[in-house]
C-alpha cells in the first residue's frame, strides 16, 4: 500500500494554518510577504500561492492586491451545507423554515470581503438566521 501523500501546497497551507492557531500570526496581523514565505519553506512562489488560496477559501485569510494577506480567523469556522436539487426543495426549506433578519447595514465597496461590482449603487450588508422548529439551522451573511 502506498502512503498517503498530500499536494506540497496543501501541506504548506496545514503548516501556516498551524502556526496561525498557535498565535504566530495573530488575527489582525498579515503573513509574510510570497517572497518571504519562498524562501521560508524553500517552495516555488506557485506553491506559496496555492497554499495561500486554500487559506482564503478556509476563510483563515483575506487577501487584497497590494495591501498584502490578513489574518482573519485563528482557526478555520465549522461549516454546513444543505444540498437542494430542484426547486420543489428549496421551496420546501423556505416554506419549514422561520428567517430572521438580524443585522443590516450599509457598507462601502472596498468593505466586503469579497470583490463587488464596481457600480454607483449602495451596497448592504445583512446578517440573518434560518430558524426550523424555533431552532437557529443556518446563518446568513449576504
């Protein structure tokens, strides 16, 4: 049986989430530099950015073009997903479910942790819960 052998990027993400957990990068600070973390782990600048990907879509980091990768999290959310394949069940969840809207409020573009569109629009954030039998099933962040 051949062992289990994990990407170089993957196992590169493992080693900064690790160290992200034990507060080498505390939430609020910003990782190396691509260049720094090259020659930190002696990997290609494809690998660094790979590895940095998968902690983004771990929503451990943000990244915005010239300003750097911040630490947004010190240990990756718990995550829930419903899977719905045709409409009649995302009627039926909406019809069996209560949703209670939190928070609302505005936001300028540059402020979302995704790209928006560049547009002359207003831009809202707003923070909800899906509730199933007076028990909170999902949270919404749209």
């Amino acid at each position: 049986m051949l062992p289990d052998r994990k990407p170089l990027y993957a196992a590169l993400a493992e080693k900064i989430a690790q160290s992200i957990e034990q507060g080498a990068y505390p939430v609020g600070s910003f990782l190396p530099t691509e260049t720094q973390l090259c020659d930190q782990y002696r990997v290609s600048r494809t690998t660094v950015r790979e590895a940095v990907r998968a902690l983004q879509d771990l929503r451990l980091v943000s990244r915005r073009q010239g300003s750097g990768t911040i630490v947004i999290s010190d240990r990756v959310p718990g995550k829930y997903v419903l899977e719905i394949d045709a409409i009649p069940d995302l009627w039926q969840y909406v019809e069996a479910t209560e949703l209670k809207v939190g928070t609302t409020r505005k936001i300028a573009r540059d402020q979302a942790l995704v790209p928006l569109p560049d547009n002359s629009g207003e831009w809202y954030l707003i923070e909800a819960v899906r509730f199933l039998d007076g028990k909170p099933l999902a949270w919404k962040h749209v």
